[in-house]
C-alpha cells in the first residue's frame, strides 16, 4: 500500500543534526564536570580496601563489556537511520521476515560475553562473601533510627556513628539492626550490607591506607535517613592502639564546682541518664553511649561536627536539626545548656 | 445470567466465561500459594506456644474435610442433573452443595474459636497468624461459593435456571472443585504434615 | 448507527474504545501529578543542604512519585492501549467481558483517587514508606499515622483492576481473533499485551498476600515482619520482589509492543524475525519470574543464592538482546521515515539499550553492593521506564492518536516533544549514573555539599525542567489538535494491521464486516476490499453496575482506615449488590 501524502511536510521538520552527537557531548560534558569536582569522599570508584578493590575489578571489567555493546548497538542504530532513509518515490524495501543463522548469531554473542562476565561474578561473590580469617578484628555494627552503634566485643568497647580500625588488619563487620532496616556503607572501604532486625550480615575487609572515609546509612529507614551517616577512621596501628587505650579509660569526674560539674547535673536534671550511657554516670541504652563524646568528631548521626555551636543547636532542638529525632526538645535554658556542653566536652 | 461476548464464535472454541475463569483460577492458585508458602517458611519458628500439635485436632478437622469432599460430589451431580434437565435433583444437589459448605464453615466457626479459648489467637504467635490467615481466606472462599450456590438454587427454585445455563453451573462447580482441592492441601500440610 | 452522547453515556460505557479513552486521560492525568512530584524532588535536590522541602514531605513525594508513576500512570496508559487498540488489531467488536472492563476502570480510578485522597486531609498524611514499603519500616510501631494505610489498601484497590484486565485481555486476544488470525499472525503488540495479563494474573495475588500481611501487622497486632515474634521482614522483600520483577516486565513489555508495530511501519518492512521476537517476550515473561532476588543482594542471602539469582539475571539478558538485534534488522535496508513517532521508537531502543546494560552491572552481585541505593540505580531504572517504557508509549500516542480521535497531532510540535524529553531525559538521568557511583545514596532529602555532586545534581535538576517543558508542548499539541489537526483518514501512516482498515476514529462497531486474516501483515498483502453496507450490528447497552461494584472497594477500604467494623459490611453490601445487579442484568432474579 503506497504512503498516503499526509505527511509530506511534516516530515521535512525533521532536523538534519542526529541525537546521537547530542549525546556524545552530553557524556564529554559529564566527565569534564567529574573532572572539575572532587574530592568525592565517597567514591565508590576509588577503593582503599581489599573488598573495595574486588568490586571495582569485577565492575570494571563489566563496564567494558557494556561499553562494547553499547558501541555496537548504538552504532548500527545511528548507521541505519543514516542508510536507510525513505525517499520519495522509492520502491518498497525487500520484505525479508527473517534469518535463522543470524537469529542464532545474536544468540550466542550475549551468551558468550556473558560467560566471560559471570565467571568472575561467581568468583567475586565468593571472594567477598564476608569471610575472615582467623584473628581479625570483630565489629558489631547495630544500626538505630537514625545513628550507628560500634560494639568491639573482643576489646570491651561502644562507641557510635564513627568507627576505628587499625590498617592492614582483617576486620570483620557483624551488622544488624535493632527498629526498621538500615544499610551501612563506607564506600571507599567496600561494599553495603543491609541491617536488618534480627538477621546478622558480615562484611570483611582490610583497610590499605590511613585516613578518615565517609559513609551513610543507604536503606531508606525513615524520616532522617539523609541524616543517618558515618565516619571510618583507619587509624595506624598505634593509633589504633591509643585510641583503644582512651576509648577504655573511664573519664575523670569533674571537680567539685567546676562548670563540667554543673554540666554533670543537668544531664542528670534534663533526664539525659535515661537514654544516654557515660560510663560511671549513667546506664542508658536508648541513644547513644556518650562516655567519649569529646573524642568524636562529628554528633547527632555523624550529621554536624562536634563543635560548640553545633551541640548547642543540636540538643537546643533536636527535631529542628534531625526531623523526626527520637530526642526530644527537653527546652533546656540557655545557661544550662551552656554548662552542658561543657560537660560533654569534657568527656574526652 | 446474560453475557452476550460469551455467545460468540470463539478462537479457541472454548467458552470465553470458562477459559476467563481458568485464568481466575490460575490466579488463585498463585493467592495460595504464597499464603501456603509463608505458612510453611514460618513453620516452627513461633517464639512461644500453643504449637500445631496442642492445638490441631485432627479428627474433628477430618470430619468437615470429609463434608467438603462430599460436597465436591454433589456438585458434580448437580452438574450432570442440570445438564440433562433434571431441575428437581439440580435443586436438590445445589442446595445440598451449600448446605455441605455452610456446614463446613461451621466447622471452622467451631475450630476457630475454641482455638482462641485455648490460647491460639492471631496474635499470639507466628502460627495464629499463618494458621488463621490461611484458613480463614480458604473459608471466605467457600462462604463466597455458599452463597453463590444458594443464587443457583434460589433461581433454579424460581425456575429460571435450565439446562441452557449449564455452563453458569460448570463455572460454579470449577470454583467448588478448586475451594475442595485447596482444603486438600491445607488440610495435608497444615494438619497431616505438622511439625 | 450513531455513538451516544452525554456524561450517562460515559459513566455506564462498556465501549472498549472509550473505556480505552478513559483509561488514557485518568493515567495521563496521573502522570502529569507524578512529573510534578517529580520536579518537587529535583527542586529540594537542585542544592545541597536544601531546606525548600521538609524530610516528611520529601519523603511522601518520592514514595508517591514511583507509587503513581507504576501503578497509575505507566501501567494504566499501556492499559489504555490495550483497550483501545487490541480489539481492533485481532479484528474483534469489543474485549470478552465488557462490563468487567468497565469494572477494571472504576476500580483503577477509585483506588488512585483513594491513595491520592492522603494529600488533602490534614497534615497531608500521603503515605511516606517508598514504593517498595519495606518491613518494618511500614509497620504500625515505627510509622503509627494513616500514610502506609492510604498506601497499601489504594494498592490492594488497584491490584483488583490489573486482576480483572488480566483476566480480560487474556480471553479476549486468546478466543476473539478474527477468523485465519492465527496466534502467529497476531500483531506483535496484542502478544505482549497477551504475555503482560498473564503476568499480571500471577504476580499481583502475590503483592496481594503481601499487603494483606502487612495490614493485619497493623491492623490486627500479628507479626508476619516483626522479629520480635519470630517474624522476618525479609519475607515482605521476597513477596514484594515476587510480585515486583514481573511487575518490571508488566511495565516494559507493553512498550516493546508498541515498538515492535511502529518500527515496521515507518521501516515498510515487516517485523524482523517475528517468531523470535515473540518467543523472546514470553520467555522473558517467564524468566522474570526466578530473578526476583536480584533487588536483595544486599540482604545477604548468602554466596549460593546471591550466584544463582546472578545468573537468571544475567540470561535474561539474552532474549532482551535478541529483541532489540531484530528491531535493528528490521530498520536495516528500509525506507525509514522519522515521524514523531518513528523517533519516540527509536528512542526506546537507544535509551533502553543503556539502561539494559546498566542492569547487567548490578546483575553482578558485588558490583550492586556498591550500586544499590544509590542514584546509579535511579539513573538505571529510569532509562529503562522513562528511556523504555515512557518513549515506547509516547510512540503509541503519536502512532495511535489519529486512529482514536480522527486527527493527526502536528509533526513540528511532536518533534520539539520529542527533542525535549530525548535531551532532558538524558541530562537528567545520566548523570545520576555517576553521581550514584560517587557515593550519593537515593531516598534522602538532603545531601552534603562534601559529597562533590552538587554541580551534577543541579544539571539533574535543569534536564527535569526540561523535561516539564516537553509535557507542556505535548499538552499544548493535544489541545491544539482537537481543532486544527489534520484529518487522518483511516491509515495515516501506511499501517500493515487491522486497526488501520477502519475509519479513524472506528464506529462503536469497530468493523462492519469481520476480516478474514491471511498474512501477519494483512493490510500491506491484500489491500481491505470495500465493505458492504453493514447489515444491523448489535452493540450491548452500558451499565451501571460495574462502577457500582466497584464503588463498594474504597468503602470498604475505610474500614482498616478508620478502625470502624461496620463500614466493611457497608462496603460488601455495595460491592455484592452491584454484582448481582450485573450478572442479572436486566435485574430479574
């Protein structure tokens, strides 16, 4: 059946210039603007650890591939708009219906390629299945609405939101989660794994450099899950020792009259106690464990720095600052704040 | 009842209100299965009691599963009763199929709450909340087939049903048939098989 | 024979050429609200450390935004098309069960209304868990308001409508083709829409289960997903992901459809390798079932689960190859004309193609530790619904418009479309592609400047106004059609199927004589003969009853909502008096 002329006209609209171009520049502009940012903290492109490291390889290698077929298949797209375009007056096309031996050519091609994808797949899956050796370090990380606990039960330590380990040393993650489902990811040290409440996941992996990477919480879990992030501190081997050390002495109490002791007594006044431990103060298990508060360099989630102003704004109104916050606003006056903080930032 | 689409030629030569329930049924089947597989995943993992084997009681669940079979059959020859043209035994057999399920829903009326006098309520435990879940989904659907029965009766009491609508019956008799082998295999992992 | 008129004429309508319209305009409408959900998201994110949204709004936004885009939009547009469009195609009068279709409609449009009624009470309490409401995060303990009610009793009322289109379509492609229209000379969109309903029959009773669970954790106080008692909220992601990866193929096979007519069209070549392009969807009907738990590797399920759900997903990948090979060896020595919809076509395959291969990467578990739940995956997906599905539809629209309204939208305006979303979809979601893999997490409100995306995630935002300003142009086009679009005629484009043997729009008849098929291009072997002067051809009345029945769903829905027994009853009593009002139709019993 000949075209009817209905669209002679609209057709000529059609502009010469071909999408493709568009996208070319379009994926040139990108990697000039990735060139320009940085430092991307948490870059999953840039890993640090043996886990990290795995990933990337095994993604890489994948990138490729895609890289490859997407070549070919944008390429004989683009090709044929270009070919095969309709002119007026031009027989109709040959009729074919179909070719057996290619319908099995382009069978077999993703098949093939994808041999040479799965076959790594199932070794990396293997590989980074959370086993570790003997002798490694053991993490509990127990994921709350909206902060991260730390429990290192070999060394008899709980800290929060920011996590240590030494360099070079196997560490073993134990997450779960103890309310609605969290993930934790550091992405420079490797993959996330889900916390999920009564289920343990394991992550393994060996840390290759000093330094602090950053991190969040990655399964929607609520009202402040943009706020649910983490720090990992690889720390040297002696730092890692010294900071165990600090981590397990119990603070000094304040001196009688000091600040820090009226501080001290309006954590008791404003009910802190209840939901917040301080080793040798206070047994609270609901938010968390403050007794090294002052050694952490970020509050509330990993969300602010540890910094007067912040904690001011912080327990001032913890809704304002963290929707949703389970702390509530205990309207504690200005110069009891004052003396608060003092108080926290003492516990070093 | 009147379907005018179901009267035409048909492509496959099967009529279109029977193929439509098939789907309907392959539907189902997809409905219980996942209420069955959850109930068998959490097989055994309540935290507390009452247990399967405290609570089932197996002969007194055998008896309405008996009354369901039965059932089954008289369905089968209602089927046969209205195709033929017999209305007096096609009323017969349908108010009997009816009967047979209202009974069997009594029977879980019966089951149900002296499970809950016994402490199985759907909160006590995973295994109130599968059992009852389960159960109580298959007995809606034979509620829903009760009174689709007693529609079939109540018309061909008024006579308003024939022969001519055979297969509004066979329709209604697919669904019994399939609320009866669903109860097989409730009946057979739920009470037979427990753990 | 004339079409009535008049708003009785539309509210009782078993026409499945209007219940198609209606179909159309609600899902369009709802599209529209999911865009502008959509740009709300892109606002808040256009900065870091934005503070135009709060954390509950933005949370509610991002959760309606996929809610409405899957199950209110896209579902229902390809459903429009099923309406309007199959029956034609396979050269019938109308879909089996007219009245149930009706029914579908109602209940489609009563449970998007019901789930979008959460915006207009007080507080806006729209429900805020994700589309994907994982467990326990939806449970009454740790999201006590209305939001997660609204959510999954308006999904329960729409699964009700997919049921009954399932049903539906299924008879109608599988028992009302025209005579010599073998199951291999059925157009290639009426197989998908075929291969889609049976998809939907099968994964929807799964979701169903799924929230009956979860209502009754909420309702009731049972504990099918709180640990607490034993239970496990990994069972909702297994019965949600069930249900979730046929749904993806439900909202993609519909699309491939579309394309698989309109390429041969603007081509003048049949469809390249047919038999395999069928072959290919029903297997990947069937293959979307053993993939599901490629959305939980993350879950630890363990090495051995983790390898085998890789490699399903990876063989997938196949016949989706295979399928986009023919479409390239269908465009191959033709004569190509790129009309709006040519190009729209086009577009899927360019677009589908990188969110295919994307979806390899996380198909390798370890890599989708890195990738999952982060805005790699958004980028992902999107190319496959909005670069796949959403261009595969809007071919559609510009293919079919003249066959449903008689007039053809204009050419220029369909390219600006086109442009506009072709570039605006590929600046917003690409660069999220390396946003995701700096480590940007999606389903937060707030990100921070720290990150180094905010220069990305501004140019995110800007290709989402631009993608509104192409929904403007269509919109605009559309109305301006009504007027001064062109007459179509019956076969506008020089269609090979049977819908282009009619007049356009058709009579509510659809054919005065039923073809008879020869060939799978019936048009382009054997030009339509002139029709004899069609004798009296009956067309069933309308009916109320089905949008009564259907009208007894939401009410029932209020029972779990407000906590109030009775309104169950009420609800039941409505429901079943419109049954029984249309299986006695005229009522006699």
């Amino acid at each position: 059946m000949p075209f009817r002329p209905t669209l002679r006209g609209t057709l000529d609209a059609v502009p010469r210039y071909r999408r493709h171009y568009i996208s070319l520049a379009a994926l040139l502009g990108l990697g000039l603007i990735a060139a320009c940012g940085g430092p991307y903290p948490q870059s999953t492109l840039a890993p640090t650890s043996d886990f990290g490291v795995a990933i990337d390889r095994l993604f890489t290698g994948i990138f490729w591939w895609a890289v490859v077929v997407f070549v070919v298949v944008e390429g004989l797209l683009l090709f044929s708009i270009l070919r095969f375009r309709h002119r007026e007056g031009a027989p109709a096309p040959e009729q074919h219906h179909g070719h057996t031996a290619l319908e099995i050519a382009w069978t077999l091609a993703p098949a093939l390629i994808l041999v040479f994808i799965a076959v790594p797949t199932v070794r990396t899956i293997f590989a980074t299945a959370g086993d570790a050796p003997p002798g490694a370090l053991r993490v509990e990380v127990i994921g709350h609405q909206w902060w991260w606990e730390y429990r290192y039960p070999d060394l008899g330590l709980v800290t929060a939101n920011e996590l240590h380990v030494p360099v070079g040393r196997p560490v073993v993650v134990d997450i779960t989660s103890t309310d609605v489902i969290h993930a934790w990811w550091t992405p420079k040290l490797g993959g996330k794994r889900d916390a999920i409440p009564g289920h343990h996941n394991k992550i393994a992996f060996r840390a290759d450099s000093i330094g602090e990477y950053m991190g969040q919480c990655v399964e929607y879990c609520g009202a402040s899950h943009a706020n649910m992030r983490l720090r990992t501190f690889v720390d040297s081997d002696s730092g890692f020792q010294a900071w165990v050390a600090a981590q397990r002495a119990v603070p000094a109490a304040p001196a009688a009259g000091s600040p820090a002791e009226t501080g001290k007594q309006m954590f008791q006044k404003y009910g802190c106690i209840g939901c917040h431990t301080v080793a040798g103060v206070s047994a609270g298990l609901i938010g968390p464990n403050l007794t090294h508060v002052a050694s952490r360099t970020t509050i509330a989630g990993a969300s602010m720095m540890n910094t007067e102003q912040h904690l001011r704004d912080w327990i001032g109104n913890p809704p304002a600052m963290k929707p949703g916050s389970m702390m509530p606003n205990m309207h504690v006056s200005a110069a009891d704040l004052t003396a608060l903080i003092v108080y926290l930032q003492s516990l070093k | 009842m009147t379907h005018a689409a179901a009267t035409h030629h048909t492509s496959m030569g099967l009529d279109s209100r029977k193929m439509g329930f098939w789907a309907f049924i392959g539907s189902e089947c997809l409905l219980f299965g996942s209420l069955i597989s959850t109930y068998l995943v959490y097989q055994g993992r309540s935290v507390s009691g009452p247990t399967p084997a405290e609570i089932l009681n197996i002969p007194v669940t055998s008896i309405s599963t008996f009354d369901l079979l039965m059932s089954s059959l008289w369905m089968v020859l209602a089927l046969a009763a209205v195709q033929r043209g017999d209305m007096k035994w096609a009323k017969v057999w349908l108010l009997g199929v009816a009967i047979g399920g209202a009974i069997f829903i009594g029977f879980q009326v019966y089951e149900f709450t002296s499970f809950v006098r016994e402490g199985l309520t759907l909160q006590a435990n995973l295994f109130g909340c599968t059992f009852f879940i389960l159960t109580g989904t298959h007995g809606a659907h034979v509620t829903v087939g009760v009174l689709w029965m007693l529609t079939l009766w109540y018309r061909a009491m008024r006579g308003k049903l024939g022969p001519e609508h055979a297969m509004t019956v066979e329709i209604a008799g697919l669904y019994w048939h399939f609320v009866d082998v669903v109860w097989i295999v409730i009946f057979t992992l739920v009470y037979l098989l427990h753990k | 024979m004339s079409e009535p008129t008049g708003l009785k004429s539309w509210l009782t309508t078993t026409d499945h050429k209007r219940i198609g319209k209606l179909y159309f305009w609600t899902a369009f409408v709802f599209f529209l609200l999911g865009g502008f959900e959509a740009l709300l998201i892109r606002a808040q994110l256009a900065k870091p450390d934005n503070t135009l949204i709060s954390a509950d709004t933005y949370n509610q936004l991002f959760t309606m935004h996929g809610t409405t885009m899957v199950f209110m939009a896209l579902m229902p547009l390809a459903a429009a098309f099923f309406n309007y469009i199959v029956p034609l195609q396979i050269g019938a009068r109308d879909v089996a069960f007219p009245r149930l279709n009706a029914f579908s409609y109602w209940v489609f449009l009563l449970g998007a209304l019901f789930m979008n009624a959460s915006w207009l009470l007080p507080h806006h309490p729209a429900p805020d868990g994700g589309w994907f409401g994982y467990a326990t995060l939806t449970e009454k303990q740790f999201n006590p308001g209305p939001n997660i009610d609204f959510w999954l009793l308006g999904l329960q009322i729409l699964g009700i409508a997919s049921l009954a289109a399932g049903f539906n379509f299924i008879v109608t492609i599988l028992n009302l083709r025209a005579p010599g229209m073998k199951m291999m000379r059925l157009p290639v969109f009426s197989w998908m829409t075929l291969v889609t309903s049976f998809l939907m029959i099968t994964a929807f009773p799964v979701i169903t289960v799924a929230l009956v669970f979860l209502m009754f954790d909420r309702v009731f106080g049972t504990h099918f997903y709180l640990p607490q008692a034993g239970g496990d909220p990994v069972l909702w992601q297994h019965l949600f992901w069930l249900f979730g990866h046929p749904e993806v193929y439900i909202l993609i096979l519909p699309a491939m459809g579309v394309i698989s007519e309109v390429l041969p069209t603007f081509s003048r070549k049949p469809l390249f390798g047919y038999t395999v392009v069928v072959y290919s969807g029903v297997l990947i009907g069937f293959m979307g079932w053993g993939v599901w738990s490629h959305h939980m590797f993350s879950v630890g399920l363990g090495p051995i689960a983790d390898s085998v759900f890789a490699l399903t997903t990876m063989l997938i990948a196949i016949p989706t190859g295979v399928k986009i090979f023919n479409w390239l060896a269908t465009l191959w020595g033709g004569q190509i004309r790129l009309t709006t919809a040519m190009c729209f076509a086009l577009g899927f395959i360019a677009l589908f193609t990188i969110g295919g291969l994307s979806g390899v990467t996380h198909a390798a578990p370890p890599a989708d530790l890195q990738q999952t739940d982060t805005y790699y995956v958004v980028a992902h997906f999107h190319y496959v619904l909005f670069g796949g599905t959403m261009m595969g539809l809007f071919a559609g629209m510009y293919y079919w418009w003249p066959k449903m309204t008689g007039r053809l939208l204009s050419e220029r305006l369909g390219l600006v479309h086109f442009w506009l979303m072709f570039i605006g979809m590929n600046l917003t979601f690409f660069p999220m592609h390396l946003i995701g893999l700096l480590g940007m997490p999606r389903r937060i409100y707030t990100y921070s400047h720290d990150l180094g995306v905010d220069s990305m995630n501004l140019l995110c935002s800007i290709g989402a106004a631009m993608l509104g300003l192409g929904m403007v142009v269509f919109v605009y086009n559309m109305w301006r059609t009504r007027r001064h679009g062109a007459v179509a005629g019956p076969n506008p484009w020089g269609g090979a199927t049977l819908e282009w043997s009619i007049p356009s729009p058709p009579p509510v008849h659809n054919f005065d004589v039923i073809p008879t098929v020869t060939s799978r291009v019936p048009l382009w072997d054997a030009p339509p003969k002139p029709a004899p002067p069609p004798g009296h051809i009956h067309v069933p009345a309308g009916s109320w009853w089905p949008m009564v029945a259907a009208a007894g769903l939401p009410v029932m829905a209020l029972a779990p909502l407000t906590h109030t027994v009775w309104i169950v009853f009420v609800g039941a009593a409505i429901l079943l008096f419109g049954i029984y009002r249309w299986a006695f139709e005229p009522f006699e019993v």
